[in-house]
C-alpha cells in the first residue's frame, strides 16, 4: 500500500489514479491521519452468475423467446381499456354560477377603487383655516 499526502494528491491526482489502475493501493493522509482509502475496483460477479455457480439456478436449455399460451392471447386487453371511459359533461347553464360571485374575482375586481372610509373616531370636518374637507380628529 502506497501512502500520500492529501497535498500529493490534490497537485497531481492523476498519478495517484494510474497508481490505482495498476493494483496498488493508496492511503492518503491529512496531517498524518488517513482520511481516504483507494483501492482498484474489481469486477463484482452478477447476482445470476453467483447462482449458477452455486447450482440455484440452471441456464435455459432452449434460446429464443417461448411461445405464447393461445388462451391467454385470446383473453388479453388491449392497454387501457380497464379503465373506464369517463362520459361526457352535462351541459351546464348559461352565465355564471351564483357561487362564483363570492369565491372568484376577475383582473379589473382587483384594481377596482375602494372608497376611502374614515377610521374609527375621526370625523371629517372642513378645515378651519382653508375649508377643505379632511380628517381631523374630535376635539
């Protein structure tokens, strides 16, 4: 096993990786520390292959895909067709629902002016000195 600085291989990590292709193992160190093991990557045997050779399973003893069952071709459905079909709507009535007064509201609804009402307490009273009217709070 060959040991490198976490440094070493920052500056030159492709060695370090050539090192690992050939089979040799790497420790790398952080201030003396390991911190990271490498090691080559070996080609795992598939899940089938370990069961053939441990005898739990047996290779096909005919190629080619079988034959379908005739009764069974016969009873399928073509894809989708256990769902049912939704049927049409119902022809509604013209104009708008009276709900949708109160729950929906349409883009000139929501720029619509809002009369400005007074807030509690204050009356509006004309101004003493220039007669306008504006809010002025009770005296």
């Amino acid at each position: 096993m060959k040991i490198v600085r976490l440094r070493e291989l920052n500056q030159n990590p492709s060695e370090a990786v050539a090192f690992v292709r050939s089979g040799v193992p790497i420790l790398v160190t952080d201030r003396g520390k390991p911190v990271l093991r490498m090691v080559p990557e070996t080609e795992a045997p598939s899940v089938l292959q370990r069961m053939l050779e441990a005898g739990d399973v047996h290779p096909p003893t005919e190629h080619g895909t079988p034959e379908v069952v005739p009764e069974l071709a016969m009873s399928a459905r073509p894809l989708g067709s256990h769902r049912p079909r939704p049927e049409a709507p119902a022809v509604k009535a013209a104009g708008p629902s009276p709900a949708a007064g109160r729950f929906r509201r349409g883009i000139t609804d929501r720029y619509r002016r809002i009369p400005a009402r007074p807030a509690p307490g204050i009356r509006h009273l004309p101004d003493p000195r220039s007669g306008a009217l504006g809010p002025r709070s009770p005296a």
